[in-house]
C-alpha cells in the first residue's frame, strides 16, 4: 500500500508492483487478491503487456465517496 501512498491516483499493474517493491510476484498476486477482496484496492481498467500482448488489469485505490451504480 506504500506504493500507492506516494501516488493515490497511480494505476499499476502486478509486474509494475512488484518491481515498484522488489517482491516477487507471486507474494505480490496473493497480497493483492486479499486486498481486491476487503476492497481496499479495486480494477481501473486494463492495459495490454508489449512483451506478451495479454491484457493485464491496471490496479489503484478506491474512489473516495463513489458507491456501486448496479
């Protein structure tokens, strides 16, 4: 959550996360989940990787007083 501290309108990916800490990865997908879950971070859309041309959602924090419309 340090990363997003810094910039709380960043959007990044999982790979931008874990460069962005020095985790790994795989510690990175799982905190992430647990934090999807509790909302505490939510999907802003997705970006296409150039090395592998697959979506990959593009991660930040919550809109601040912006409820769920459906």
């Amino acid at each position: 959550m340090a990363v997003f501290d810094r910039t709380p309108s960043g959007r990044y990916t999982r790979q931008q996360l874990s460069t962005l800490t020095g985790m790994p990865l795989h510690c990175i997908c799982g905190r992430v989940r647990s934090l999807l879950d509790k909302n505490r971070l939510v999907v802003h859309g997705e970006t296409t990787d150039p090395a592998t041309r697959k979506p990959q959602e593009l991660l930040g924090l919550p809109i601040v007083g912006q409820g769920v419309l459906f």
